[in-house]
C-alpha cells in the first residue's frame, strides 16, 4: 500500500503561549474520508489553521507529510497550490474583489503548479457554471464582491464551489455544515461527494452527525483537550450524538 | 500586519519612468522676472492680450504668499531657482510632421509604452506629447480635424485660436485665483488644447503625455477644453519624470467648459517620480483643475489615479453652473514611503436640480500621509441640488496616515447632502483566505487593494484602467510591512 496522502504524527501546536495541540497523530488515505468531531474549544480548527498554515501558530513539535512532502515547511500559498484546501468556517469578505476574478485566480494557481497553462476565458465561465449549478448558487454571484452581502449559507456553498472549482488532493472542512438548513445541507453534502474520487480526501470537521448521513465518512475521529482520544467507524459518530462527548473526556482525563 | 514575515519582505522594483533622455536643451537661466514672461511669450509667439495676461497675472502673484493650509510638510521653495521655460533644441525650423521630430524623443515616449508612430498607437486613441515646456507632437490630427475636432498644443492654438483663447482662458482659474494658478499663467508654457464644436462626438480618446526631462527646470503646462453646445469628449493625461535628487515643482492649470448638453470625461493617470523610499527627490505637484458646467444638462466627470509625486496638492472640481448640470469626482490617491497627497475635489452648485458624485479611495502606506479634501457648495439659487460623497481610507502598515477633511456649506435649505467614509486595515483574514486560495502575499494585496479602488476604475476608459492597476501594483510593492 503507497503512503498516506496526509500523515500527522505527534503534532504539537500553541498560540499566544497557550498550548492547543498535544500530540495529534492522524494519517488520511487517498480516496477516503474522515470526520473530525469534538466539543468545543478542543482544537479541531486549531489542528485545520496549523495545517494550511495560518499565521500565529507556533509548531512545538512533531511533522506532517503531505503528499510526500514536508508540509509545515511550506507558506501557505504553496500549500493551497499543492491541493490542500480549506474550507473556512467564517468566509471573509473582501470587497471590490469578484468573486469570479478570485475562482480564476485560485485555479490558475493551482494550474500553473501542476505545470498547466492558464485556463481560457470561456473555458473557465462553463467550467464555473457548471459547479455553480451543482451547488445551487445564481450566476449573479460571481460579479459580487467575495463573500460580500452574502448570506451564512450562501458563503458555505461558496466556500464549497471554491473546493469544486480548485478540485485539492485533500480538502478540510472547518464546520462548512454550521448554520446550513436541511436543504443547504443536502447541497453541500451532495458538493462534497461530487469531488471523492480514489487520488482525492476530505476531512470534514464538525460538531454534529448530521452532515454525515450525507458525507458517509469512512473514519471518525474525536478531538478533545488537544488529543485525539477515541476513533473509530461511522458507528462512533452515531455513538456521540447519542452520549454527547462527556464519556470521551472524562476517560481522556482518567488516561491523561 | 506586524506578525506575516512575508508582508514585510516584498520586492521593491521600484518607479519604472526614472531615466533621462540626453538631448539638447533651450533652458533660460534660472530665476523669474518680467523679462522671463517676455521671453516665453516671444518664443510662443503669442498675440498682445495674452503677453498682457500674463504680466497681470505675474504683477499679482508677487502680492501672494505660497499657500500652506493644506496638511503637507516641506521646506519653503525657493522659486529663483527654478528655471521657467526648457525645450528640447529643434533641429532646423522645428518638427513639421512626425517623420521631422528629432528620434530620441520618440524613442523617450516609445520606452514610456507611449510610442508616437501612429500606427503603432492603439487606434482609437490620438496623444499629444509635452517634454518639459513645449509639445513635441500630436497624432492624429488630421482625422480629428475631419470631424471638426480641435486637438493641439496650447502654443499652437495661440496662433490658430486666438479668438477661442481670448474667450475662455482664465474663464473658469482667474489669473488670480490662488498662488500656483497665478504663477501658471505668468509663466505657463504649453499644454493641450481642445474644441469639440456643437453637436461633435469626439471620434476618439484625446491624451496628452506629460515628460519633465531637464534637471533644476519647472512644468507649467496649461490645459483648456471647451466642449459646445451637445458635444462630447473624453480626455486622458499621463506624467512622468526622471528620478533625481532635487525635487521639481510642476504647477499646472486645467480648465474644461462644457456648454448646454455638453460632456467632458477627464482622466488623470499621475505618476510622477515620488522620490525615493527615504523621501529625497520627487515631484511637488500643486495643480489646479477645474471644469465649468456652464450649460443645462452638461456634465463633467473628473476621475484621477494619483500614485507618483512627493506632493499632491489638487483639487479637481466642478462649478455647477447649469441646471441639471452634473459633476463627477472618482480619486484614487496612494501616499507610499514619504509621499503627501492633500487632494479631493470642490463641487460648487449653482444652477437648480445640479447633482455631484464624489468618490474618494485613499491608500496610504510606509510613511505616507494621505488627505481627502473636499468641498460641497449649494449657492441659494441651487434648489434641489444633491450631493454624495464616499471617501473611504485603506491604511497598509503602522506608521501611515489618513486624514479627511469634508466641508459642507448648504444655502438652500432644499438640498440634499449625504457623506458616507470609512477607514479599513487588510486584515490578516483577507490575507489568510486569499494565500488559502493559492496567492501570494503580494498578489492578494494587490487584489484587495485593486478591489478597494473598484468604483474608481471602472470609470477609467479601458485603455487606463489596466495600466492603472499595475501602476498601482508597482507603486504599493514594498509597501506593506
């Protein structure tokens, strides 16, 4: 079996002095998809910032491989090109700046890494419509400002037409379910699943199942206090929204 | 911005326009007196009124003192030390065609991506090229001419208009309406000039591309538009300069008049030579500009791009004279490393139901010190007026400034005035998001910044809003840290 695509092996991390990440160790195969779930304040978006790079984090320890190569040791513009995405919780706004002209860029970044040229005029609007219609988002949206004016579900399905239109090895969805109606949800979901394919991952975080009768996850994983403290099938997410997360951390406490 | 190393660590490639073309000068020595303005006004071969206004105008400036209200700092200058009038040396009686300039300017214009050969120019676009005090050439003119268009240098018009000049010049800047204005008509040497007749559609873009080329010399170019009754034309103006230590003064005066029905579009791409990133050398830009919309219906919009000079110093406005009459003022202003920009527009309303737009986009980075400054008039008689005004700052880095002065005088209680402004930081979630998205640091400055700039761009013709995003690319490289 090749290596994974993405190997997290006793990562460390802290902001401002405080620790947040204990020793997180977690390796994503190409073709699967893993669901990251846990209370809040237990690190899940620390662990996807740290992994695109985000400043003000410091690493204290640990590595992570992805793709074969050292990805901490990259800036984050040089991860976005090598196929790591990430999907933000709370999509800023940037005004004046299209949200056509931002898609192009992004995939054109994407091209020129992988030794493309850029994409044709034409090529890049029927490429774009076509995700669009995927994701249940009108064509007026790619002249407004990024993000602005837009409604919470709006930015999410924009958030995941931007992964569409980028197609990452590995995609990391930081609550893209937050705030989204059943319907939204259903779209983003039905996003998600157009973009599996054997060569591609998706780590999806989140705090609830439901996006998961949708997302079939093959692995899933509860973060708490910085650690991964218990993973599993499918099964556990089911197991959690039953018990909630109180059983996990109390155990974690007994164990640390 | 303090916490991204990257930010802090953007090349620098610096004011692309900084040579110096080695030609052959006619430079007066330095210093201004009555027989300088003689001078100049023999050279041009002017008509007795104009040598008359001139020296009026000279008699009065020397009654004012260099204004200094604006929010700007520099040491006092020392106008005896300029020199008033530089061309380049013809060769025989002076250039009759293009095939007759002398080819080092053309090759000066060709290195500034303004190449004169009218078949190398885009083709709706026809230039008129002023190095240091004289034009050295016009394109197009005869296929302007067939629509009745006149497009030519000041000095030439003169001879050909004198009739036009004596009607309009000084009809909207009085000889004495403020210190460099004054000094202007004294001492201005060339610049455009335009005559759209009634009911003409200019058939293409005018520009004028502004060169100072010798050392220790000021440019005064004078610019007149006159736009009848039902025309419409839409004006471009591009500078530079070569770098050097000293700063020059470069003073000029536009006037544009549209008539009942009339339009003016002037656009104003400046990137005079800054000075560089300790503050040494630069361009001290003190302009006056202003249009009269003197007809009903007639409309003037004004829209800059302001990235060069040491010192901005301008105020393009609009008298609203005409009923209906609109003005328009669409600025980008970015203040870099020890640049000073204090500029903004007046709108004056006079005629009824006149409206005016303002949009003011200010970008102030390194040690700049950027200024919006701007005044709405509503004279009594202009029942039912409107105004808006959005004056929005961008600040890149700590050490930079934004300052906003806005006067508002209402005399009819009928008027609408509205003023929205806002003061923004890049912030590192914008950056974050964009690198997340494969842009580099630099690249997703430039977009936020071009995105900010948005509403002013679009009101460029094509031809300059490109070239005004790049220089505005190049202008902030290194800014933010």
């Amino acid at each position: 079996m090749s290596a994974p695509l993405l190997q997290i092996d006793s990562l460390s991390a802290s902001a401002g002095g405080t620790p947040l990440l204990h020793g997180v160790s977690l390796s994503v195969n190409a073709g699967e998809v893993h669901a990251i779930m846990g209370p809040n304040g237990s690190g899940k978006s620390t662990l996807a910032h740290v992994l695109a790079g985000r400043p003000g984090y410091l690493i204290t320890g640990g590595t992570v491989r992805f793709d074969g190569a050292d990805l901490l040791a990259l800036p984050p513009e040089e991860r976005a090109r090598a196929g790591l995405f990430l999907g933000f919780q709370y999509p800023v706004e940037i005004p004046g700046v299209s949200n056509a002209y931002l898609l192009k860029a992004a995939l054109n970044a994407r091209r020129r890494q992988r030794g493309e040229p850029e994409i044709d005029a034409f090529d890049f609007l029927n490429l774009v419509r076509e995700r669009m219609r995927t994701m249940h988002i009108d064509d007026a949206l790619l002249t407004r400002g990024v993000n602005e004016g837009f409604s919470g579900g709006e930015k999410k399905r924009n958030e995941i037409l931007q992964m569409l239109v980028m197609e990452p090895r590995l995609a990391l969805l930081d609550e893209t379910d937050s705030g989204l109606d059943i319907d939204a949800l259903k779209i983003v979901g039905h996003g998600i699943n157009s973009l599996r394919a054997p060569e591609r991952a998706v780590v999806v975080i989140t705090h609830y199942q439901r996006l998961l009768d949708y997302v079939v996850p093959d692995q899933v994983h509860v973060l708490a206090r910085g650690r991964i403290v218990r993973s599993g099938n499918r099964s556990l997410a089911l197991e959690l929204e039953q018990r909630g997360y109180d059983w996990l951390l109390e155990a974690a406490t007994a164990g640390a | 911005m303090s916490s991204n190393p990257e930010l802090s660590a953007l090349f620098n490639r610096g004011y692309q326009h900084g040579f110096v073309t080695d030609i052959e000068s006619d430079t007066v020595p330095p210093g201004l007196d009555e027989s300088v303005i003689r001078l100049i006004s023999a050279k041009k071969r002017e008509p007795k009124f104009l040598l008359d206004w001139r020296l009026r105008a000279f008699e009065h400036w020397r009654t004012m003192r260099e204004p200094h209200w604006a929010h700007l700092h520099y040491p006092p200058l020392d106008y005896g030390a300029i020199s008033y009038y530089s061309a380049p040396r013809p060769k025989g009686d002076g250039p009759k065609s293009l095939a007759e300039v002398d080819p080092k300017l053309l090759e000066t214009y060709a290195k500034l991506g303004v190449p004169l050969h009218e078949r190398a120019r885009l083709a709706g676009v026809a230039v008129d090229a002023v190095f240091d005090s004289v034009s050295v050439a016009t394109t197009f003119k005869e296929r302007l001419a067939e629509a009745g268009v006149v497009f030519c240098p000041f000095s030439e018009a003169v001879i050909s208009h004198p009739q036009l000049l004596e009607e309009y010049l000084g009809s909207v800047v009085p000889y004495t309406d403020n210190f460099f204005a004054t000094l202007n008509s004294a001492v201005f040497t060339d610049g455009s000039f335009v005559y759209v007749p009634p009911g003409v559609r200019c058939p293409m873009e005018l520009s004028t591309y502004f060169r100072i080329n010798a050392a220790k010399t000021g440019q005064f170019e004078r610019t007149l538009i006159i736009a009848a009754a039902g025309s419409h034309v839409s004006y471009l103006e591009g500078c530079t300069a070569p770098m050097r230590d000293e700063n020059q003064l470069h003073a000029a005066v536009v006037e544009l008049i549209a008539l009942e029905d009339a339009q003016i579009k002037y656009s104003t791409v400046q990137n005079w030579y800054p000075g560089d990133a300790q503050g040494r050398g630069g361009i001290y830009n003190f302009v006056t500009k202003r249009g009269e919309c003197r007809g009903r219906n007639s409309r003037i919009s004004w829209t800059q791009v302001e990235t060069g000079s040491a010192i901005t110093w301008k105020y393009p406005g609009c008298v609203l004279r005409g009923e209906n009459s609109v003005g328009e003022f669409y600025s980008v202003a970015t203040a870099n490393n020890f640049q000073q920009a204090d500029t903004g527009t007046k709108m004056i309303h006079i005629g009824a139901n006149s409206r005016s737009t303002i949009v003011s986009k200010g970008i102030s980075a390194g040690h700049g010190q950027n200024t919006y400054r701007g005044l709405v008039k509503i004279m009594p008689s202009a029942r039912g007026a409107r105004n808006f005004t959005r004056c929005d700052s961008l600040l890149l880095g700590p050490q930079c400034g934004a300052h906003t002065f806005p006067y508002i005088e209402t005399r009819n209680p009928g008027a609408t005035v509205e003023h929205e402004a806002s003061t923004s930081r890049i912030s590192e979630d914008q950056l974050f998001y964009c690198q997340q998205r494969g842009l580099s640091t630099e690249d997703a400055v430039n977009m936020i910044v071009s995105g900010f700039c948005r509403d002013v761009f679009r009101e460029l013709p094509m031809e300059f809003a490109v070239e005004a995003q790049n220089l505005l690319a190049v202008t902030l490289e290194g800014a933010v840290g």
